[in-house]
C-alpha cells in the first residue's frame, strides 16, 4: 500500500479506500455527461407560450397532455 498524505499527515489507505475513490471517479463522470430529462425548462408553457415559474414547463396539466400528443 502507498501512503496518502492528508494536510501534511501521512495516512496509509488500503484498497477498499482506493476502490471507493475510483467508485466515487466513475459516478462523477457518469453524472456529468447524462442527458437531462425532459423538455428545458424555458419560463413559458411549452404548449401555449405563458409565463410560468420555473421550474414548471407547462402552465397545467391540458396544455401538457396536448403539448405530449404532439410528439
């Protein structure tokens, strides 16, 4: 095992540290390139141009439900 050194104290870490650490890279990088879900968030109802108040897409349920059968 390498020691690790934490704010000038030498810590010896031991392969589970070091597995969740790399755990902990491979999450980091997942979450950074996923693709959000749904529509952008615009500040105006996708179906009828509104103004709503984020983080809403539409202003209510209709306007969303005709907004999905367009697709």
């Amino acid at each position: 095992m390498s020691p690790v050194y934490v704010m000038g104290a030498c810590i010896m870490s031991d392969d589970i540290d070091r597995a969740n650490d790399y755990a902990q890279i491979l999450t980091d990088a997942a979450l950074s390139v996923r693709k959000p879900s749904g529509p952008a968030v615009t500040g105006y109802c996708l179906n009828c141009d509104k103004q709503v108040d984020a983080p809403r897409r539409w202003c209510d349920a209709d306007c969303r439900d005709t907004w999905e059968r367009k697709l």
